[in-house]
C-alpha cells in the first residue's frame, strides 16, 4: 500500500481515495519534484483506453488531455494541498485562466485576474458539471447582479438580461494544447477546446 494516500474530486465535489497503484505512482512522481507536470496512460482505470492524463502538480489537478476535464487532486485528506497550491500558482501566474466570448466580433476576451481565479477555485472545488450562481465578478460590484455559471455547457448567464455568452477555461502548461484549442469562433464545448481561461463581460454596459 502506499504510505501516503491521493484522492481526487468528483463532478459532485466529493473526494475519492485513489487505488493503491495509481497512489504509488503519483507519490513516486511528488517525491521526485513536488512541482512536476507530466502526462501518463499509466493509471489502472486507463488500461482498456490509453487516455492521455496531464498531472500538474504545482496546481494538482488531473486533466484528461482528449476532453479538456480537470479535476482537482490532493496529497493526503486534511485538504490543504490544493487550495495552498493554487494561491501559489495564482502569484506566480501558472494557474488556469478563463475567458468570455464577445459576440460583437467574435472575439474572447480575458475576465480579471481576480475573476479568473474565483472561477478556477469554483471549478476546482464543484466539479466540471456543476451549475452555480454568483454575484461575486469584479465588473458586478455595482449591479449586484446574479450570474448563473455552468461548467458544462460553458456559459455564463445575466439572470435580470437572460444574456448567455460562452466561457473557456485555458491549461496554463501546454501552450500547445492552448494554441490548437484557442477558441476562435462558436462555442467551445462544439470545438472541443482544451483550453483553461475564464472571461467576463459586463451586458448591463452594452444593454
């Protein structure tokens, strides 16, 4: 068994323990460079699929490199790897970014550094098919205005303008992934976008 135990997040936001060997392999990877990021078909559930998983540890998530899907991953159960490390990362501007999409030009634009990082920490912590809704944006502190967000779909909602735009998340680690999957027009989920950042648009300005 290995002596220190990995779990990682469901869609529903609840932790699950990894198996003994997939535990083992990411511990021998942390016990290497506890900031490492690597790519692996390696884990036990993978063995019919081959998948392609990214692990960033510096931010711990887990992301299926076919969908795009990120999960949260942490070191232990007290919790407090995930959240220390995404306020480390976050500084020093590795952490996932979020974008909107500007139907005028068709064109995304990039939400606040402040909303970016609210938007990854929700994602993180509810799973990649959660709906939530916020007053929280940095551009909504006037309005008060709630915004319906769904990870799914990748939409934000104004629930006064019934305003839907398209949101993207943009992995901070492959600029590859994040050249090939930099949306361009139409909505993400169609284009299967890979991609990790999150972007706002303020409608009661346009409206």
């Amino acid at each position: 068994a290995c002596s220190q135990p990995w779990e990682w997040r469901d869609d529903d936001g609840d932790w699950y323990a990894y198996n003994d060997t997939d535990a083992a392999l990411l511990e021998k990877r942390w016990e290497k460079d506890e900031d490492a990021v690597f790519t692996t078909t390696a884990f036990s559930w993978n063995a019919e699929h081959s998948t392609v998983y990214k692990v960033a540890f510096d931010v711990m998530t887990q992301t299926n490199v076919e969908t795009g899907v990120a999960r949260s991953i942490r070191r232990g159960t007290d919790g407090s790897s995930p959240a220390k490390k995404a306020k480390v990362a976050q500084k020093n501007g590795k952490a996932a970014q979020w974008r909107w999409e500007n139907d005028d030009d068709d064109q995304w634009e990039a939400f606040a550094d402040a909303d970016s990082a609210m938007l990854e920490a929700e994602y993180l912590k509810r799973g990649p098919k959660a709906v939530f809704s916020t007053k929280a944006f940095s551009f909504n502190k006037k309005h008060k205005t709630p915004y319906s967000i769904d990870f799914e779909e990748m939409t934000q909602t104004n629930t006064k303008s019934k305003t839907v735009r398209n949101i993207v998340r943009v992995d901070p680690h492959s600029e590859a992934i994040a050249a090939k999957g930099s949306p361009k027009k139409g909505s993400p989920k169609k284009q299967n976008q890979k991609a990790v950042a999150w972007e706002w648009f303020e409608a009661e300005a346009m409206e």
